[in-house]
C-alpha cells in the first residue's frame, strides 16, 4: 500500500520538526507540504492535493486551520490546543457535510489517553476530584486542553453536565472538577489527578519528558482521519 501524504501544518515549530521528522521516517506516510507561518494554507493545498493535513500550530488557530483543510477537501488532525468539543462539533458538521473525516487531539500521548480513561472509570465511585496540570514557562493556554478534557470525563462520569466556569487566577472548573495550572522553567508536561473519598485518596499521574512520547498516538491519529467519518474528540476514538 501507498504511503498517506500529509500537509503539516506548522512544521519549523517543536512539535512541527518533530512531526516531520517522524513522518519522513515512516512508511505508512509522507511529508506533503511543510507549512509555516506566512504560507498561503489555502494555495498549498490545491497544489499537493495531499489526502492529510496535520496541525500543529499555536492556540487559538486549530479550528481556522481544520476548517480551512475540510474546505479543500482535506481530512484534518488537529494537536493544537484551544479546540474545544463545540470547536469540534462545528467541524464535525462541515466534514460530515463533505463526506470526510478527521480528529481533534488535545494530547496525542497515549498514555495520557489511558490515564484519562481510568480516571473517568474511578470517578463514578469518587464524590471528589481535582486536576493539577504543569506545562513550560512558555505554553499559552492556561488550563491546557487537556486538563479541560480530563475535567470533562471525570463530569460526565459523576453524571455532572454543568459546563464550564472561570475560577481564581491560575483555577479552572469544568462541571466542578477545579484545575489548577503550574508554569515554570523545566517542566515539559505534566498531569495529576486526584480522587478523594472518606478516609482514602487515589491518585493518578502521566509525566511525559521528551516530545516523542507523542509519536505513537501522532501516527494512530493519522491512521483514524484517513478513513473516519466526522470529526471526533479524542484520541480514544482512536483506540476503539
């Protein structure tokens, strides 16, 4: 079978290089087109006509850039943060519109998936929790998207579908899960969940230390937005 070809979108920032270097070393896709800032999207893709589009941009331009993509008839992968489930439920619609597919990821670490799956299986049998997320001194948003995420599947878990509400400086409450946001020189990324109950507390933890724990989840992202319908959530769609 042919190799995928994907536009990333992106590609001179950290997690971009990475991409397009783990992209260059695999057989199931190609680097189309590498997209950097001042580059007309919409141009270079009526030139490669490349099936896979890959954000990897900053906050804020994840669902400029997916909508963009599903215009030219382009399956999109989005690792930006700031895309949030209504962000995706609009996606949705226009790709499903359009007979294509593709996947928003707020953490392409499958780790971290993993972690948020057991979280959200104990929650439903603890009355309390709250997140403690660590990023670099430099990341942009604050709570990260998947912080909100996690928040978001301990609520439904409990059976809480209250939305989302602002807190104090650096606090964050989805459906009443608080998460409080760490930025500081020499962390990468890190998350914490706690559960408390009467008497006994389980906690829950993923650290991730280089960009290539996002390789793996990167490339199962990829494989599911190439024959997906509709956009999905998660990189646990991936994984069913």
């Amino acid at each position: 079978m042919s190799s995928l070809a994907v536009v990333v979108v992106g590609a001179s920032g950290r997690m971009g290089t990475f991409a397009c270097d783990l992209l260059a070393a695999s057989t199931d896709f190609t680097v189309a087109a590498r997209v950097e800032r001042g580059d007309d999207l919409s141009v270079i893709l009526r030139e490669t006509h490349a099936p896979l589009g890959l954000d990897l941009t900053r906050a804020g331009l994840g669902e400029e850039h997916a909508r963009t993509l599903l215009e030219h008839g382009v399956r999109p992968v989005v690792g930006t943060s700031g895309v949030d489930r209504e962000a995706t439920a609009r996606l949705d619609a226009l790709a499903r519109e359009r007979a294509l597919g593709g996947i928003v990821v707020p953490n392409l670490s499958l780790g971290m998936c993993l972690l948020q799956e057991a979280a959200a299986s104990a929650a439903a049998w603890f009355p309390d929790a709250e997140i403690v997320e660590k990023h670099r001194a430099g990341k942009v948003d604050s709570p990260s998207s998947t912080a909100r995420m996690t928040a978001e599947r301990i609520a439904e878990a409990r059976g809480d579908h209250n939305g989302a509400e602002a807190g104090p400086a650096r606090e964050f409450s989805v459906a009443g899960v608080p998460i409080h946001a760490v930025r500081l020189p020499g962390l990468e990324a890190h998350q914490e969940i706690l559960l408390g109950s009467t008497g006994e507390l389980l906690t829950f933890r993923h650290d991730v230390t280089s960009r290539e724990a996002y390789g793996p989840g990167l490339l199962l992202a990829l494989g599911h937005a190439a024959s997906c319908d509709g956009v999905a959530y998660g990189l646990g769609a991936a994984l069913r």
